[in-house]
C-alpha cells in the first residue's frame, strides 16, 4: 500500500454506454475509439446531442458520411437556452446532418452488418438504420477500482469523489482534481484545478472553485462559446435580469451563421453569463469573461473601440440591444 503525506488523485473518467436492450450484440464507437477508424462510416447514427456527439456529427458530414443524432431531449446541447440551441442546430441541418429529437432508443439491433437503432418519438415508434454507431450520451469517473471505501473517501452514488472548494477530499491529506471529482468535464476546468491546489499548498494562497468563472466551447461551426449563467439558469435563481441579443448577420465579416447573447443583472449591470454563437464564438467569450473576472458592469464595452472589421465589434449592436427582461 503505497503512502505519502499528500495524495493527489487525478484519474480522469471514460465514455459510458446506456442500458439499451441489445447494445451488447453490436460494435459501437466512443469518442476514443472514433479516432482509430479506418474507413468512412457511410451512414453514422450518433446517440447523443451534447458535445461529443456534434463536434463528431458535423466532422464526419464534412468527411462525407450521411450522420443522424438521436437526442432524448426537446433540444440538443440542453443546457444551453432554446434560441441558441436552435441557431446551432439550424447551422447544422444546412450542412445535411439529421436530427431526431425527443427520441428514446429501446432497441439495438445487428441486421446484416448495419446497425438498427428502434426509438420512440413524437410521432410513435420508428426506427432508422446507419452502418457505424457512435455513442455520445455520457461519462464515468475512473474512481470504481481505486478502493476509495476502504479508505474513507467519500463518493456521490456516481462515483465522482465528494471535495470542498480547496478540493480537499473527506479524507484529510487527500485532494481530487479533474474528471474524477464530477463538474464540468473541461481539460482546461481539470488545469485550473491543478492552479487551485498548487497556489494554496506550495505558494500558501487561499483560492476556491467556489464562484469560479467558467468559459466553454462547443467546437462546432460556427462554434458555441459561453460563460457564466444561461437565462434560464439565471431565472431559477430568480435574478432580475436585462437580456441582450445581436444576430451574427449584423457583423461585416460575412460569416452570418450564429448569435449572440448577453445575460446581465438588472440590479447592477454586472454579467452573469454569455453565449456566443460564432466562427469564433470560444475566443469572443472570453473578453465578456474577463469582464466578469474584474466584476465590472457590461457598460464598460458599449464604449469601447473595436478593431474593424472584427467578430469583435459585433459587440457593438449587442450591448446596444441590451433592456430589461420580462
């Protein structure tokens, strides 16, 4: 049993299957073993439409394969709010790839080498038929096989392990960083980490996750760059909020896909969150993130000069649209 007076634990996790009656007859890739193919899927059936299953979806429609995604929910990407998540979809669709929303799969199926996924949607039950499935509905922390109970760590009933904001585990001496404790799933949120527990034990800081500014990207095209709260993430906190909205048509850059969105507490004009829809919606988010970083109000970049002609200047009409929200 290997000792130490700190024990940092930083396993990371692992692409997770449903239990679908019948996945077990057939060949299915993750996102790790999609990367080994060596020849094109003709037709790829995606289960899944968060990240995985859209960055994937949209790289093999480049590539050349016909590519459907089944999602359970109303709306892929769901956290997101609804006008966004249609944009993205909408940007999607135009370069052929099939949606099929509010669809819950109930069968796999191997019929002569192609793969038969049966569902129930809006309309009743159906089915469709691909040649390749890649499954994107989820992840695991790789914390199963670690003895964590024998030890005393305690874990949620997903196996994430339990930490405080110094991400100290319930076990003193003991940290968990990345993956394996649960949150967003980011390489970059697992590196912050790291930054947390380094400046608090080596360089005797106190830094917290707790109110960390988090900034994200869905690497579509046009990509989805957010930060902070979402409206409908805010309203559950029953902020009182004002709202502001610029198309990516109103941008000279002629890349008219997209949309952006800004979150503001009406109280003080700080922003709470932002979403950008864009050909490089992860690089704009970020200048509304270091706003928030500096906790000044939205106000501060309605006055700003703006490189033209950069995705940048769109600012411009998107802090002008921002009023009270209803």
């Amino acid at each position: 049993m290997p000792e130490s007076e700190k024990i940092f634990i930083n396993t990371g996790g692992r692409p997770t299957a449903p239990a679908i009656p019948g996945l077990d007859t057939v060949s299915y890739l993750t996102n790790e073993s999609a990367m080994q193919l060596m020849a094109l899927p003709e037709h790829l059936l995606i289960l899944g439409g968060g990240y995985i299953g859209l960055e994937f979806g949209q790289m093999f429609r480049r590539y050349g394969s016909r590519v459907t995604v089944l999602h359970t929910g109303e709306q892929i990407v769901s956290r997101e709010d609804p006008e966004i998540a249609a944009e993205l979809q909408k940007a999607l669709e135009a370069e052929g790839i099939q949606f099929l929303l509010n669809a819950r799969t109930k069968r796999v199926e191997n019929k002569n080498g192609a793969v038969t996924l049966s569902f129930e949607g809006t309309a009743g039950s159906s089915s469709v038929t691909g040649s390749h499935l890649l499954i994107a509905t989820g992840r695991a922390p790789n914390t199963d096989d670690l003895g964590l109970d024998k030890a005393g760590i305690e874990t949620d009933k997903n196996g994430f392990i339990k930490v405080n904001g110094r991400l100290e585990t319930s076990v003193p001496g003991v940290w968990a960083l990345g993956d394996c404790k649960g949150g967003p799933a980011f390489t970059h949120i697992s590196y912050n980490d790291f930054q947390i527990v380094y400046g608090n034990l080596v360089e005797g800081k106190y830094l917290t996750t707790e109110n960390r500014t988090v900034p994200y990207c869905v690497f579509t095209d046009p990509q989805l760059g957010g930060v902070g709260m979402t409206e409908k993430e805010a309203r559950a906190k029953s902020y009182k909020l004002k709202i502001g909205k610029c198309p990516m048509t109103r941008v000279e850059r002629g890349e008219t896909a997209g949309l952006m969105k800004l979150v503001v507490d009406a109280s003080n004009d700080r922003i709470l969150g932002a979403s950008i829809l864009a050909s490089d919606g992860g690089e704009l988010v970020q200048i509304l993130g270091t706003l928030m970083l500096a906790n000044q109000p939205y106000t501060l970049l309605k006055c700003a000069v703006y490189i033209h002609p950069t995705l940048a200047e769109g600012f411009f009409a998107l802090m002008e649209d921002v009023k009270l929200a209803g």
